[in-house]
C-alpha cells in the first residue's frame, strides 16, 4: 500500500478530471458573463469560479469522504427511495434533459451557425443533430476505446488553441469593457455565482468522483485519508487549470461587446473571436475541434445514463435505453441552445441546493455519528425551499406571475430569510436544522442504521 503518488500521477490525474469536466458546453457560460457583466467582470468572475470550480472540487471530495459507492449509496442515507429519486433525476439532468442536448447545440452554434444565413437556421440545426446524434447512437450502441482515445486527444488540442485565441485576446483586445448589462449592473457577484449552476459540473462531481477514486485507488492507494489527499491534490490541479480558462474566456467575452455585439448565447462569441483574429481557417479548425469534442461528451453522456437507468430497470436493454435516451437528447436539442439553457434553470435552482446540502452533511457526518435524522430533516427544509426557487425560476421563464398558492409562502420567505431573493434562501435554515438536530443526534446517541 502506498501513501503517495508521484507529482506525475498527480498530474496524470488532474488532467483526466479536467477533461471530465471540460465539455465544450462550458465554453459558452463565461463568454456571455463577460459580455453582460462588462466592467463589473471582477466580482461577477469570482462569483462564477465558486460554483463552476469551487463546488466540483468539493463534490469530488465529498464522494472521496464518503466512502460510498456511488451516488445513490451517498444519497440513500436521506432514505433508499431519495437515493434514487436524486440520482435518477440529476443523470437525466446532465444527461437527456439538458447537457447531452447542450452538446449539439453548442457545436451547431459554434461550428455551423456562422456559415448559414439566419433564414436557414432552424432546418440547419435539425439536419446537423440528425446527423450529430446518429453517430453518437452508434458509438453508444458497441462503445470503443475510439472515443476515450480521441477525447484524450481533443482535450489537449482544444486547450492549445483557447490558450492561443486568450492570448492575443489578452495583448490585443477587440475592444474595451462595456457597461454592465441587466442583473450584473447591481448584482454581478450573485449573478455569476448562479451563472456557475449552468455549467453543471458540480453536479457531474458526485458521478464523476467514484471515476478518479477508482484510478487513485488502482494506483496502490487504499487508506482513506490518503485516497482524500490525492483527490484533492489531483482535483487542485484540474480546478486551476479549469479557472484560468473560464476568466480567460470572460475577458474574451468582455471586451468583444463593442466590436462583435451583444449574443443570447456565449457560442458566436467564441466563434466571432476565431473569425477576428485567424479569419475562416480559425473558425473551421475551431468548429471541427469543438463539434468532435462535444460529440465524445454527448456519446458519454447517453453512455452513462443507460448504464445507471439498466441498473434500475434490469428488464430493459442496455441498448433499448441508449436509443431512447440518444431519441429525447435529439428532440430536445432541437429546441435551441438559448431554450435548453433557459428551461434548465429552474431544475438547477431545485437540485443545486440538494447537492450542496448533501455535500456539506458529507463532510460533518462523523459529528452526528452519521444519524439519519440530520440528513433527513436537513434535506427536507432544503427540498421545501428548493421547490419554491424552482417555481419562481419557471415562472419568471415563462414570463408569468407566480401561482395564486405561492404568494403568501414567497412573501413570507422574502421577509425572514436572508439571500432569499438571491437564490440563497435555503442556506440559513438547512444550517440551523444541522445543529439542532446534529445536537439532539449527539445527545441520544443516534445513529445511522447503515454502514458508512
């Protein structure tokens, strides 16, 4: 048993977790947060870098503490029946609903969109996902070490060509920073920090985590504490890499507005900058680079949902489910990216305060003696006050006034719960419910009928 690794294991595996990460859809959310922050890119930046960096990490680190499983097995000391219901729903999540269309769409906005007139955008976007969607199905049906070898390939390259377009961004400017647009005028901190849950990759860190222990723990590292430390010296590296480009891109994103305009989307940013900077060979050696990169996250994406969902329903196939998950991926991609994005905000308001509450009980789990009362209780204020801020979210989506029965609740929460109106309602009372009940669990001596 080893209680190490080598600085160049270290680095093997930050690279490996960065690439996990770094799906191309993530190009698009610091590239719109530059161009609508403008001036107030510092504050709104370290907002994004909380939730887009600083969650993942912690995700990662909560399943290395854990100990459990998977997922479910983590989520399962609420109750079995949450374990599942949190784990199907965040798979489909960054699976079917949302980030496997994302890719699609990213790559259409990216690579396809600027070489077709805006008449023909929509019959564009349907031909390229038939097209796009169609080769994820086949290499998701008999699944090769093809798409591991090329994505070890592409994350690389990709990254060589972002540092370079950064870069002469950075020494040479499109334009300079713009007046901030919209929230990020009186609130671009909170702006950002909610515009990191578009990324999703806090939430892929509870699935992505048993991933890198597996690979610490094939390496000769066995003991708990060491397995943590090697995650978190592993996961420091992906984060600082992942960090630098996401307020690269911003600033990209920031000084463009003069020059290329305001987008609905961060995707004609990128590839406006190519065109600026390299001409039409630039956006093409982009756009082929960024549709086969998010190819190989779109056929992982569809991999792993019917991998988990064949454990759930053993009867149907492996293969009946990559074809109904690839089938409503299609669909929905179809829809565009500015729709995908919008309509995904209300579920992150819902299932982001449960994933940072499941975290945070993670980690102060011995202090209970991981009683099931703390993470029930806990989960369940949260659950309450998610609910609400999904509402809200949907509403406002929709353009609609809130529902008659939500008014008297919202108004009340408005009033006692600090952050509420900034998406952070649910803080204060799922921190009050762990020490009370944290306590009481102490104090009766309670604890978890599992082993954990």
């Amino acid at each position: 048993m080893k209680d190490k690794l080598s600085f160049s294991s270290y680095m093997a595996i930050g690279f490996m977790l960065f690439a996990l990460f770094f799906g191309a859809g993530n190009l698009i959310f610091p590239a719109q947060l530059g161009q609508y922050s403008g001036t107030n890119i510092g504050p709104a930046a370290i907002g994004f870098l909380i939730t887009g960096v600083g969650l993942p990490l912690l995700g990662i680190l909560a399943m290395g503490f854990s100990g459990s499983r998977n997922l479910q097995d983590l989520a399962s000391r609420v109750h079995p029946i949450y374990g599942i219901f949190f784990t199907a729903l965040l798979y489909l999540t960054i699976g079917p609903f949302f980030a496997a269309p994302r890719t699609g769409t990213v790559a259409f906005e990216v690579g396809i969109a600027p070489f077709v007139s805006e008449g023909s955008l929509q019959s564009a976007l349907l031909i390229f996902t038939i097209i796009f969607f169609a080769i994820a199905l086949v290499f998701s049906l008999y699944p090769a070490k093809i798409v591991s070898t090329i994505g070890k390939f592409l994350a690389p390259l990709l990254v060589v060509l972002l540092a370079v377009l950064l870069l002469v961004a950075l020494f040479n400017p499109m334009g300079g920073l713009q007046s901030p647009e919209g929230a990020y005028q009186s609130g671009a901190f909170m702006t950002g920090f909610l515009e990191g849950y578009n990324t999703m990759d806090a939430l892929a860190s509870l699935v992505f985590g048993i991933i890198v222990i597996n690979v610490i723990r094939s390496m000769g590292i066995t003991g708990k504490s060491e397995i943590l430390s090697a995650t978190a010296k592993s996961g420091t590296i992906a984060i600082v890499l992942l960090g630098v480009i996401y307020v690269g891109i911003a600033y990209l994103g920031a000084t463009s507005a003069s020059t290329l305009g305001l987008f609905d989307t961060g995707g004609p940013v990128l590839s406006g900058a190519a065109s600026h900077y390299f001409g039409t060979v630039g956006s093409l050696l982009l756009a082929v680079v960024i549709i086969i990169a998010c190819l190989t996250t779109a056929i992982g994406l569809i991999t792993a949902n019917a991998e988990y969902f064949n454990t759930l329903f053993p009867n149907m196939s492996y293969k009946v489910l990559v074809v109904f998950f690839t089938v409503l991926t299609f669909v929905i991609a179809n829809f565009g990216l500015a729709n995908i994005i919008t309509f995904s905000i209300p579920v992150l308001m819902f299932l982001y305060p449960l994933a940072i509450v499941l975290m945070l009980l993670t980690f102060i789990s011995p202090l209970f003696n991981h009683a099931r009362v703390v993470y029930v209780a806990t989960t369940a204020v949260t659950f309450i006050l998610a609910v609400f801020d999904g509402l809200k979210a949907l509403c406002s989506t929709l353009g609609i006034d809130y529902f008659s029965w939500m008014v008297p609740a919202v108004s009340f929460f408005e009033n006692v719960l600090p952050l509420y109106n900034e998406g952070l309602g649910w803080l204060l009372p799922a921190l009050i419910v762990i020490v009370i009940t944290g306590v009481i669990a102490k104090w009766q001596n309670l604890s978890s009928p599992q082993e954990v």
